[in-house]
C-alpha cells in the first residue's frame, strides 16, 4: 500500500520535516558518490552494526572505532538505495507535516529521534549478535505514523495498490494494517530464518514508541489551534 495523499490539511509551515528530508538527500547523494565499496565503509561506520556493541572482542578485531554511540543517530541519515530513501521520505512528508503542527519544529525533532532510537533498540533485542549494518529513517517514520493513528483515526488516505487500484482508506485501517504487516514479517522472517534485509522489528517498535510518546511531546495549545483550524476546511474532513 502506497500513500498518495492524506485528508488532514497542515496549518503550521512543517520546517523541520522539509529540512529531515533535505538532510537525507543530500547524504544519500554524497554515499551515492562514494561508490559500493565506499558505501559500504560509511554504513559500517555510521549505520548501527549491533554485534559491535554486544560482541567488542569481535568489534575491535574487526577494527571499528570504540565509542560509537553516535550511530544510534547517525543510522536514521543512510538510506541503502533510491527507493528506500524515496520511500522514507515520502512517508514522511505524508504524516509528519501534521506531528510537526502538534509539537512544533523543536520538539518534533527531539520526538523523531528518540522514535528512531526506540526502534533501533527493538531491532537490537531480536539481533544481539547481527554483523549487519542498520541503516535508514524507518524506525522514525514508524514513531511519525504511530503518532499520527492516535492522532488523526478520522482522517482517510487516498491509497495506490499495485498495479492499478487507488482507495481512500481510514487512516485507522491504513496505518492498522501496516503495523500488522511489519509484526507477521518480523515474525515469519524468524521463524523461516529468511534475510531479507528488511528490519520489520524496528518499524513496530517505532511505532509503538510514537504512540506511547505522543502525549510528552504534543502541545496541547498548538493541538487546540490546529483542530479548531482543520475544522473550518470541510473538503478536507468530509
């Protein structure tokens, strides 16, 4: 299911999800520039390898710098390819603008990365000892539409189903379904032991971590303002 657009007009100019996005594009076009091998250095450096926290005997044989704390953070920039930063950033434009109006730029930001922090540590709780660089804004975007579910259950999202079929389908339902999808995933990819690639326990765990930290982010009187605004555009809403 690939959003196309929601019903949920913005009211606040959302700065920081545009700046997010400009930021993973212009580090995933310097990766890019670097070439396979160099790519691959810049995710065993700046991606999150969970077996170099939970095995440093193995880590510092394998000659990873101590201390990489950071890449908890610096994860959330690397995109392994176009259509997974296309995909990310699309979604993030589609749900973000609206968190963004409820929290304001400062601490929507704060929000996005400790979604993408909590989805990083989900990730690790089921990979203590995976040699596979974690890469990409994921987790975060996950937080963003968990958000968003507790946030907006009335809102629709006009939905492209490959090859031909476009929906507008409850934002409930939508955002229900996805969650559903990344907890079967995560939990066929264990059983059938299948690589592929994918961090489906990352994205739930996001999307939990956005729905239980909602309530310490949001503002209440940027909320009030926001509703009261969307109410007045009746297209929108329906």
């Amino acid at each position: 299911m690939i959003p196309l657009k929601d019903s949920i007009p913005n009211v606040y100019r959302p700065y920081m999800v545009m700046g997010l996005i400009g930021i993973n594009a212009l580090v995933f076009l310097y990766t890019v520039s670097l070439g396979p091998e160099g790519m691959n250095r810049i995710f065993h450096l700046y991606g999150l390898v969970p077996a170099r926290f939970t095995q440093p005997e193995w880590a510092a044989w394998m000659g990873y710098p101590e201390a990489g704390f950071y890449t908890a953070i610096t994860y959330m920039f690397l995109h392994g390819g176009f259509w997974h930063f296309l995909i990310n950033s699309w979604m993030l434009w589609i749900f973000a603008v609206n968190i963004e109006d409820v929290m304001g730029s400062l601490r929507f930001l704060l929000f996005y990365l400790v979604c993408g922090v909590a989805a990083l540590g989900t990730h690790i709780i089921f990979n203590l000892t995976s040699p596979i660089p974690v890469v990409g804004a994921s987790g975060a975007v996950a937080g963003v539409m968990g958000a968003y579910f507790l946030l907006y259950p009335h809102s629709w999202v006009l939905t492209f189903i490959p090859p031909v079929f476009v929906f507008r389908i409850p934002a409930v339902i939508f955002l229900g379904i996805w969650f559903i999808i990344q907890i079967m995933s995560a939990i066929g990819a264990g059983i059938f032991s299948s690589g592929s690639g994918v961090a489906w326990w990352a994205h739930a765990g996001g999307f939990l971590a956005g729905m239980i930290l909602l309530p310490l982010f949001k503002d209440n009187k940027r909320c009030y303002y926001c509703y009261q605004a969307q109410k007045k555009d009746e297209f929108f809403l329906e």
